[in-house]
C-alpha cells in the first residue's frame, strides 16, 4: 500500500513543479495519504492532480477534491462520505463497492464513471445518466438500489 501512495505524492508534485496551479491544495495532505491506512479524513485536496491514482480501501471522509481531476483514478472500496467533489472530473474512474455518502458531485465530470456497487445514499448530484456511467447494484441518492437490470424496486 505504501508504494501506491507514494507514487500517489510524486505524481501530485511532478504535476506542481510543472506549473499545475492547485488552487487551495494542502502538500501537508500528501503526508496524511502515504500513511499505512492511508486516512486523509478532512485534507484539502482541492485540485490535486491525481489522474490514475490508486486510492483503493483509502479513508478519505470529507475531503475536499473540489476541482480535482480524478480521471482514471481507483477508489475501490474507498470511503468518501461527506466529501466534496464539486467540479471535479472523475471520467473513467472506478469507485466499485465506494462509499460515497452525503458527497456533493454538483458539476462534476462522471462520463464513464464506474459506480457499481457504491453507496450514493444521499450524494447531492443532478442526475445520473446509466448510458455514460455504469451504475449496476449501486445505491442511489435516495436511498434505492439500482439493480443489474436498471430497475428500481
């Protein structure tokens, strides 16, 4: 788990030195993901480059990704109740069996998104359009559960 972490940190700090401004980014949080359990509950992770990354099984409760870019990120069963994903782009990322509890997504990039199996129970996003986002046995926003067949009981 360590080496994912660290290729996490100096994939976010090539990105700084090569001129990526990262608006209100905390480099300190960096220090918090590259822990063993890699528990960055709270950090300010607003727009971090963290394309590809492998944040899987990572505890990351309410941190802040506002414009983060997320694309292609692994979040398998991560934790990410609470937090804050406004503006960020999570294209072709994939949060399988994530946690993504009362998380604001208004604004962000989801085409593409792998969302199977995550918990979306009180997320605040538009909406979710199951032809650009695979969504099968994920629970929805309000509670319901969208089945392998794109019915809802």
């Amino acid at each position: 788990m360590e080496f994912r972490f660290a290729a996490l940190a100096v994939g976010v700090l090539v990105g700084l030195l090569a001129g990526q401004e990262a608006l209100g980014f905390d480099p300190a949080a960096l220090d918090q993901l590259m822990t063993s359990k890699a528990d960055a509950a709270g950090a300010d992770l607003r727009g971090a480059d963290l394309r590809n990354a492998d944040l899987s099984y990572a505890h990351i409760r309410g941190v802040d990704l506002r414009g983060a870019d997320l694309r292609g990120a692994v979040l398998f069963g991560a934790d990410l109740s609470n937090a804050d994903l406004r503006n960020a782009d999570l294209r072709e990322a994939k949060l399988f069996g994530a946690s993504l509890k009362d998380v604001k997504l208004s604004h962000a990039r989801l085409e593409g998104t792998h969302l199977d199996g995550a918990n979306l129970r009180g997320a605040r996003v538009a909406a979710l359009d199951p032809t650009k986002t695979t969504l099968t046995d994920t629970v929805l926003p309000d509670g319901r559960w969208l089945l392998q067949d794109w019915s809802v009981p």
